[in-house]
C-alpha cells in the first residue's frame, strides 16, 4: 500500500491538483466561494487576482480585438508561472482532458501491445500547425476561433455551468485517442498544449536524467506521454529540455533506479563531467 | 542553388517542400472548414446580453466564456449557454420570461467581468470629476415590445401588470388611453413602451399574463429601425438643429431630375 502510493505519488498529486482545482470552480459557482471564481479561460483568485488563459488572449488579439487591462494582467501571471517556473505543467496538473487522455491511454495499454505500439499518422508537430490555423481563422471570423470549438473548454466549462450537449466533444476525443491515435489529442492536436510547449521552452523546473544510475529499462519511455523529449535517457545526464515535457512525472515515478528527479534547469553553459 | 552538385540533396530537399506543401495543404482545407463553422456558430442576432455589453460583434471576441458574470448575479438571471441552447456557446444570456434581470445598483455582473466584455463605461455617468459612477438605468440589454393584437389589455380588458413590474414604470412603460371602437363607449387604457428609457430588463415580459407573453425583449438591434437623417421631425427644435448641419446640395441627381419639373410638365400630352 505504502509502496503503491509512494509508485504513484506525482499522479496521486496530479489527480488531487486536476480534480481540486475543478472543485473549487464548481465550489464558486454553486456555493459562492471567493477561492476560485470562474473557469480555466478566466478566473479570479480570492475575489481579487486574475487569471487569463494567454492562448485565448493571443486569439482575441489575432481578432483584432482588446481586452481589458485586468484580462492582460491575469494573462501574464500565467504566462510568468508557467513559462518562467512552472513549465507544461498545466497540461498534466490542470487541464481536465488530461484524465479523459490518460483513461483512454490506459485502456489503450490494456487493450494489448498491438495497439499501444501501432504508429500514429499523424505528427506530434501538428499542434504547432494547428495554432497557427487557430490564430489565422481568428483575424478572419474575429472571434477567437479554437475557443469556439475547444474540448478543453467545453469539458472546464461544462463542468462548472453544465454541460449540454458538450459531453459529445469529450467523447470524441477519448475515441480518438483510444481507437485511432494514441496521445492523439494532448500529444498530437491540441494547439493550447503546443503554445505552452513554445511558452515553456526556458522554463525552470525540469526532470532530469542521471546517466550513470541509468539501467536502461526504458520504463520512463514506455510511460512517457511525449516519449521525443527522453531522448537523452541512457545517452547523456541531462535536464529534459523540450518545451513539449509535460512535467507529469510519471518517469520519475517509474523509475527503479533513481536516475530521473525534479530539479531546476541549469541556465549557464553546460560543463557534464560525465561526457568529458 | 539548384546546381548539379546539390544533386544528392534534392531527395532530402524533395522530401521537405513536399510534406510542407501536404501541411500548408491540410491547414486551408482546415482553415476553410474552422472559418465556415465558426460563421454559422456566431450568427445568433436574438441574444440578450447582460448590461454594459458591448456591441454583439466586439461582445463575441471579447468574451472569454468564464462565466464570472454569470457567478456575480444575485438572482441567478444570467445563464452560460450550453452546447444545445441554440446560443453561442459559453457566452452569457438572459431569458426574460423566466428569469430578468433585476437591475442591481452596483451592476455586480458587469463590474465583475475581466475582460470588458462587459464595458463599466457603457452603464456609467461620469460623476463630474474622473471617477464613474454606474447608473444601471443606462443598460440597453434590449427594448420591450408589445404585440398589441394578443396584448389583453387592448382587448379592453383591465390588466395593467407589465406596468406594474416595470422598474422605470411610468418612464419606460406608461399606460395611454385609447377609445374601445368596438363599444363606442368605453375605454382602453393600454401599455407603451418608451424606447428612451426601457433598458430591456425583461420584467414586463416575466409579469405578463398572456400564455406566451404578449410584451418580450428583443435586442435593440432587432426590435428598432433606423431613420435615415436626410428626415427632420418638424415643430421639435431639437431635431430641427439638425438641419444647420446639412449639407448645401441635397438633391439627388438623376438623369430625370437635371431638367426642371416645369420641363415635363409642360410637355405635349399634358
């Protein structure tokens, strides 16, 4: 039992930070707590700090729109959290899909190897392609266009204020990602997970990889919802550097042997005495 | 560039253009197709919106879709559209018939919202220094509008409850009398409304008797024209002004209009 959780803490963290923070909206909405006031796209901390998505906000100026300065300044406190601290982290801690994501991949793994291991048809750098398509659609329709279709946003939102018929986009996306792609929306498609992959590219906290402590059982790969940013494991000790690390934890956690921790990256030039 | 020399690398360059022009391929079909849903989505014109809404268009990009507007209403009034509802999706709306809104002094959902969206300016007077001061009689949420043919009360009979329940009452809604043509000898004494103050809060519409109310909010947009300026109400010296202001020609030329009306007037056959 001990064991277990100590072979799941990040994830048992992760899920209590993702369902936590959805509670306290729920909480706001329905009871009138001050903690928590809004959804993922706008909010209000404590009746007093704003928080903005900055993807929705780069969309309402792509529309060639304004926000006020309060929606500009909650933008930039994420945008400084995650991009100077935190990293990706909100696609693994926050974001609600990522729970219907992880279902999916774990039916997927039970499901049998055949599936698990298929290779996807898509790109990983369809996301980035995707944000550029979003921001385009907004200067043309003048509204910003991925919050109009975001599963994201319907899945947040929907749990706050009801959800209608919303719950069809969720599904779909679970289906896409447990019969056709495997991570295919978080890790493929979703244009908000690859803005925070750009935002994040010199964010502090990473998970970093001891080389030596290494026994090359690739579990950490095996686990890894974005398995392109462990490419050093076994090759090199160093930090994970992509942008595109979700800072989940999960190969941490994984990990027998002790050579992946969180720690902060290193902003000076790199001396590895173990390449020397 | 493009030499013989290069000739091993233009598979690898090949390659390249080749997955590019597929992607920049995809991105406009996707493109084309996001653009197409989106500007059927958008096209709702019968959305009440909460007070110090900006016009419709600015309203839909601005709004994040939070919903702390929505949050802030004491009475509940406001509710985030739902995928199904037939409004766009995740913005605010009121149903007057059910639920309108109560007109709070301190216009808690416009004052809450993050993104201005809701304008403070718009449900505000300026208090003669710098500061604001929100006035919520200001609010355009929409313009009550009576069906007189099902309204009962131009039937002839005494119901007077829109004008009862109007906040603004005997501003926005006053009671007129009308002569009952069908008795001769009786009167009518029925509602109307007043454009200039009714702010489209909907309680009319809540206190009507009929089955489906016979005075609803429609958004102003829809609920009023438009008089074109070449037109000047006569004997009301404020519109008359306006007539300093026009401009020396206002004729409309046409080939018909150069020749002088006595010209044709005066042509054979008259």
């Amino acid at each position: 039992m001990i064991s277990a959780i100590r072979n799941n803490r990040y994830l048992i963290l992760r899920r209590i930070s993702q369902v936590g923070i959805m509670l306290l909206f729920v909480c706001g909405n329905l009871l009138g707590w001050k903690v928590l006031a809004g959804n993922l796209s706008s909010s209000r901390v404590m009746g007093m700090v704003p928080l903005t998505d900055p993807f929705a906000v780069l969309q309402i100026f792509a529309s060639r729109h304004l926000v006020s300065a309060d929606a500009l300044t909650g933008a930039v406190i994420v945008a400084l959290f995650f991009g100077l601290f935190a990293g990706r982290a909100f696609c693994s801690w926050v974001c609600p899909v990522n729970m219907v994501a992880d279902l999916a991949g774990w039916l997927r793994k039970k499901a049998g190897p055949e599936l698990d291991r298929a290779e996807p048809a898509i790109s990983r750098k369809t996301r980035y392609w995707v944000i550029g398509v979003s921001l385009f659609v907004s200067l043309f329709t003048g509204i910003a266009a991925f919050e109009w279709i975001s599963p994201i946003s319907m899945l947040h939102r929907g749990l706050v204020f009801g959800i209608g018929t919303g719950w069809t986009l969720v599904l779909a996306v679970f289906l896409f990602d447990l019969l056709l792609i495997k991570q295919g929306f978080c890790g493929h498609l979703c244009p908000l997970g690859g803005f925070y992959s750009v935002m994040t590219r010199f964010s502090l906290l990473r998970v970093s990889h001891q080389k030596e402590k290494c026994s090359l059982c690739l579990k950490c790969l095996e686990i890894c919802p974005e398995r392109q940013v462990l490419q050093m494991v076994g090759r090199q000790s160093s930090a994970v550097l992509s942008g595109e690390c979700t800072n989940c934890g999960r190969c941490i956690e994984v990990c027998r042997d002790g050579a992946m921790k969180f720690g902060g990256r290193s902003y000076v030039a790199k001396h590895d005495p173990t390449i020397a | 560039m493009g030499s013989e020399t290069d000739g091993e690398k233009m598979p690898e360059r090949r390659k390249f253009l080749l997955s590019m022009a597929k992607s920049l391929g995809a991105a406009t079909v996707g493109g084309l197709a996001w653009t197409g849903y989106l500007d059927g989505k958008k096209a709702y014109p019968s959305v009440l919106r909460p007070p110090g809404a900006v016009t419709e268009e600015d309203f839909l990009a601005r709004c994040t879709k939070c919903g702390i507007c929505v949050e802030a209403c004491p009475y509940q009034a406001l509710i985030l559209a739902r995928p199904g509802d037939e409004r766009p999706v995740g913005t605010p709306y009121f149903q007057m018939r059910e639920n309108p809104c109560r007109m709070c002094r301190d216009i808690p959902c416009t004052a809450a919202c993050p993104t201005g969206a809701l304008d403070r300016m718009l449900v505000s007077d300026s208090d003669g220094q710098d500061g604001l001061k929100l006035n919520i009689n200001k609010a355009l949420i929409g313009l009550a509008v009576i069906d007189r043919e099902t309204c009962i009360a131009y039937w002839g009979i005494q119901c007077d409850a829109c004008y009862r329940a109007c906040p603004l009452i005997d501003k926005a809604l006053t009671v007129e009398p009308v002569r009952n043509e069908r008795t001769g000898r009786h009167a009518i004494l029925g509602p109307v409304i007043h454009s200039g103050h009714c702010t489209g809060c909907g309680m009319c519409e809540r206190a009507c008797v009929t089955k489906k109310a016979a005075v609803f909010v429609l958004p102003r947009t829809m609920a009023m024209g438009e008089s074109s300026n070449r037109y000047i109400k006569g004997w009301e010296s404020s519109d008359e002004e306006r007539m300093n202001e026009a401009p020396e020609e206002t004729r409309t030329v046409t080939p018909r209009s150069e020749k002088s009306p006595m010209d044709y007037l005066n042509k054979d056959g008259f």
